[in-house]
C-alpha cells in the first residue's frame, strides 16, 4: 500500500466523531486565532464593499459627466449659429454673408467631430455594408456593380471603428430579365 493511499484510509476525527483532547492553553491559543480572523475577515469585507460601492459612484459620475467635453465645444458652435441668424435677421439682405457665416460654423463642427475621432462613413462607389448602411431605395442599373451605393441621403458616422448612425443610401441592383426581354 502506497504512503499516499494509507494516508487516505486513516480516518478524520471530524468524520468519525471522535473527541480530540487539546490542553487549555493551546485551545485559548486556538480561539483566539480564529478570533483574530474573524475580525481580520469582517474588516477586509466591509474594506471590499466600501470600495465597490465608491467604485460604482465614481463610475456613475463619470457617465453623467462624460460628455461634458463635447457638449461645451457644441455649445461654442451653437453661440456662432445664435450670432449667424442675428446678423441674417439684421441684414435681410446680405445672402453671401450669411452663407460664409454657416460654411464657417460647418467647418467648426467637422473639426470637433475629428477632435473627438468621429468620421463620415464611406458612401458613394462602395459596395453596401449592413454595418454601416442603410439602404432607403433600389435602383436598377447596368453602370454600376450589384449592391453598389450610388447616391447617399443622409450621412453615416462612426467613432473609431463603432458605427454611430448608418448611412441612408441608394443601391444599384441588376436590370431585370423582363426589362432586356421585352424588347
């Protein structure tokens, strides 16, 4: 019989019922490590809970407050949109200035958008991605490949490589056969 499997055999007091006999000093050394323990175990539990909880605050914190970034340089566009349609209210006649004043805060807000790593979607000439696109119509051609975009509605954004909105387009699909044979 191996070491191993004899040490398996040997039975457990705690199994067997079986009284173990300790001296008053050893026992009184005994329950007080378990004590201690105790102790040692409550304080790193409510340590651990104190820690989940603050962790779970300062996270719904930074959800409330993520995006103050970006809704304060929104805010700075939208105080040049205030004063562009003031001044088109000002001078009704001033078309031109009017439209440099829109192309300006457009280009504000495509630089912020880069700022915070948002791009267009690719559209035109590309080949129909469920991801990114949504397709509005159809359109039968013979000039462009099956399922090509050919026109786009609304642009498509994504951040980093998430898409944010899909792009409304159009598809160009084969002719139809009752097309080519009703000649």
């Amino acid at each position: 019989m191996t070491d191993a499997k004899a040490k398996d055999e040997q039975p457990n007091p705690q199994d067997t019922g079986e009284k173990i006999e300790v001296s008053k000093a050893e026992y009184d050394k005994l329950a007080a490590e378990a004590k201690e323990y105790k102790d040692k175990f409550i304080r790193l539990f409510a340590e651990f809970e104190n820690a989940r909880k603050r962790n779970e605050r300062e996270r719904m914190e930074f959800v409330k407050y993520a995006n103050e970034g970006i809704i304060s340089d929104f805010l700075n566009i939208l105080d040049d949109l205030e004063r562009s349609v003031e001044t088109a209210k000002v001078k009704h006649q001033d078309y031109d200035a009017f439209l440099k004043g829109m192309e300006i805060v457009m280009k504000r807000i495509h630089e912020m958008l880069k700022a915070h790593d948002v791009q267009p979607v690719e559209t035109l000439g590309k080949t129909f991605d469920p991801h990114c696109h949504e397709i509005l119509m159809q359109e039968e051609s013979d000039k462009h490949q099956e399922h090509e975009v050919i026109e786009e509605y609304q642009k498509g954004y994504r951040i980093g490589e998430r898409v944010i909105r899909t792009a409304k387009v159009k598809v160009a699909t084969p002719p139809s056969s009752e097309n080519n044979t009703s000649e």
